[in-house]
C-alpha cells in the first residue's frame, strides 16, 4: 500500500515526536509537504520511498519532504552509527541522503542519482538492482557484505568519495561496470575486487567515465584476477598494502601518472602478469616514467610474476622494488610471444633509476628472489 502526503499539507507538515517505524511506501507529491522528526526521535523506514525533486530525506524541515534529527539508542545493528537514520525499504529512483544512514535493502536507481550527504552503511542484505549515478560528496559508502554490481548495470560516480570494503567483496559480474566521473577521484579502501575484467576495445569492469581527469585510488585492497584487465584512462594511486593475485594480467596503459604514495606497496603475487607500455599519446610526461613512486617507502614487490614492458620501456626511481621467488621480465612488445619485437637500446629498456642520486632505485632482493630478463635490455644507472 503507499501512501501519499499531497500538496494540500504545502503549509502544514506532519511532525513526529517519538519513536516511528514506516511500513507502507510514501511518495511526497510537493516539495514542501514533509515529515520532521523533532529532536530525540527515531525512524526505521520499512519500505520504498521517492520524494520530490530529489529530497527524499534530508536534515532539515525547511520545504522538504523527509527529516531526521536526534538518536537511534535501540538500534540492533551493532554496527550502525547513532544520529543515523535506518532505511528498510528499497532506495528507488533519485534519493538524496542527509547524515549518515543505515540501509538493508535494495538500491533500485533506474538511472537516477543517489546522493548522499553522509556516510551510508549498507547491511548485508543490499544488493545493486539497475544502474544510476552515486554522487558521493566526500562521503563513505560502507559495506555491510559481499557486494555485486550485477550484468547490464552500469554504476558512475559523479563527485569524490570513498566505497569502504570492511573486507569483504565488490563483485563485478558479466559487464557490470563502476565508473569514475570526470575530476572526480573514488577511493576503493579495504575492500577485494572480484572479476574485473576487459570485456571490449577500452571497455572494463573498472576505470574512468572516458575522461584522463578520473583518479581511482587503492587503499589496502585486493584485486583478485579471474580475466585479463587493462587500466586505460585516468591516474591510479596505491594508498596502504595493494595486492594484485591470480593468474592473468594487470595492463597499465593510461597516458596518465599512476602512483605508489609513501609508505604503500603494489604487490603482484605468484602467477600474475604486470604489463606496462602501449601509449599512444602522452597527456604529459615521459612514457618512461608514468609508474611513480614518491619516496624509498614506496614499493613495488614483485612475487613470482611475470612483468612485461613494451619497447617504450620503463624507469623505476626513487622507491623500493622487492624481488620474491622467481620473477620473469620482457622488455617487448605485446603479451609473452617469441615473435614481438624487443627492446634494443637503453632508450627501450627497464631502466633502474635515472643517473641522479635523489632517484636511485632501491632494491631488494629476498633469499629466495630472483629475477631473469627473458627478452630485450636491463639499464641500471643508480648512483650507488
């Protein structure tokens, strides 16, 4: 059953001054009709709801539809914030969320925006239904369980933000996509990302809206490769302990800077490709140097992989690189293949530091590591 709060309430709101548990659906048809929740109340909403002109909850009673004020002292999710408000029925359509908020049911966008103005922690029960815009405003999304972003959904994100793992899964299936919107930059913190993959010519499970001015960041994450993925537009940053497993291949070709920061490690663990080159035109920069690393507590750890460059090759400075069993590097075109051309010359090479001391190279190899240049040229040019 929904019920509706017609326009007739435009100069009288509806003002709740206890504890509230919404069951039936409610769509606000005029902007200032609304429910506030006076200070000291709680709401558990138990169905879907829609509002008008996008507030469908919001902080204040000023002309809009949903308010929530003061504390959830009974809550029976342990995890759930107080001040928060908990959502039980479904998020439909365009949604704007103002303070943080629990939510244990479907998010069902049909092409709208959710926007949040507060961290939202899903439950376990959430699931991602259609695709739409999270436009996250420097906030959280928080997740409560595995999570998967289903086939034929495509997921954008519009304005900067963080999606918190907890440890647990974001699972990419079939050609669902989550996309990064133009100067926009997504943090993926604790959280393991499940099957992405190449499924077209520049198209991927994971990456930009087709925009050089998207950022992803990765913070204490893993990437579990199940296919081959390639990273083709934008930057990428490392934050924390980053690790790439599995048995198929990692491309970097973005024309643009990717970064290990300090104190941060990429980690390609046994079985896994790590590919680097191919650029065609270059934003800014050399091509040489678009993997950086900000100071000798950045590292790339290189666990029994398989590391290929093409003939543009690579210069490694200033960082960390760790060897750990056997690792095998190419200094080629294309993938692994006795017929590609190779690097000829220092100027194609996998290059160790520049010739300046402020960029040597540190390396270090762990007894068991090694590493064996199958195809073109090997320069170190450190200084000590």
């Amino acid at each position: 059953m929904k019920k509706y709060i017609k326009s007739f309430l435009i100069l009288i709101s509806v003002f709740l001054s206890w504890s509230c548990i919404v069951n039936a659906s409610i769509e606000f048809s005029s902007k200032s009709s609304s429910i506030a929740l006076k200070p000291g109340t709680q709401v558990t909403y138990n169905s879907a709801f829609s509002g008008w002109d996008s507030h469908s909850v919001v902080k204040d009673s000023g002309n809009d539809n949903l308010v929530k004020y003061g504390t959830l002292p009974n809550l029976q999710y342990a995890d759930v914030p107080y001040d928060s408000l908990v959502i039980l029925g479904k998020i439909l359509g365009n949604t704007t969320v103002l303070g943080r908020s629990f939510l244990n049911s479907p998010i069902d966008l049909q092409g709208g925006t959710l926007n949040l103005f507060g961290d939202l922690s899903l439950s376990s029960q959430t699931t991602i239904v259609s695709s739409g815009f999270f436009h996250l405003n420097s906030n959280a999304m928080v997740l409560g369980g595995d999570l998967t972003i289903p086939t034929d959904v495509k997921l954008t994100v519009t304005s900067s933000g963080v999606i918190d793992g907890q440890g647990n899964l974001l699972i990419f299936e079939g050609n669902g996509k989550l996309l990064v919107d133009q100067n926009v930059t997504l943090t993926l913190r604790n959280v393991v990302l499940k099957d992405i993959k190449d499924f077209g010519i520049d198209e991927s499970s994971l990456g930009s809206n087709k925009t050089w001015r998207s950022r992803l960041a990765l913070q204490n994450s893993e990437i579990k490769l199940s296919r081959n993925y390639t990273f083709t537009i934008g930057e990428l940053y490392i934050h924390g302990d980053v690790v790439v497993s599995g048995t198929n291949q990692f491309a970097y070709t973005s024309t643009n800077q990717a970064w290990i920061t300090d104190n941060s490690t990429l980690k390609f663990d046994v079985g896994t490709t790590f590919s680097y080159g191919s650029f065609a035109t270059m934003a800014y920069g050399s091509p040489k140097t678009l993997l950086g690393m900000t100071d000798a507590t950045s590292q790339l750890y290189f666990n029994g992989c398989h590391f290929v460059t093409t003939c543009t090759g690579i210069q490694l400075t200033k960082g960390t690189l760790i060897i750990d069993h056997k690792n095998l590097f190419y200094n080629q075109d294309g993938l692994i293949d006795n017929d590609q051309r190779v690097g000829l010359s220092v100027s194609e090479a996998i290059a160790f530091g520049d010739g300046t001391a402020a960029n040597d190279l540190n390396i270090e190899i762990m007894p068991a590591g090694n590493f064996e240049l199958t195809t073109g040229i090997l320069a170190y040019n450190n200084q000590n």
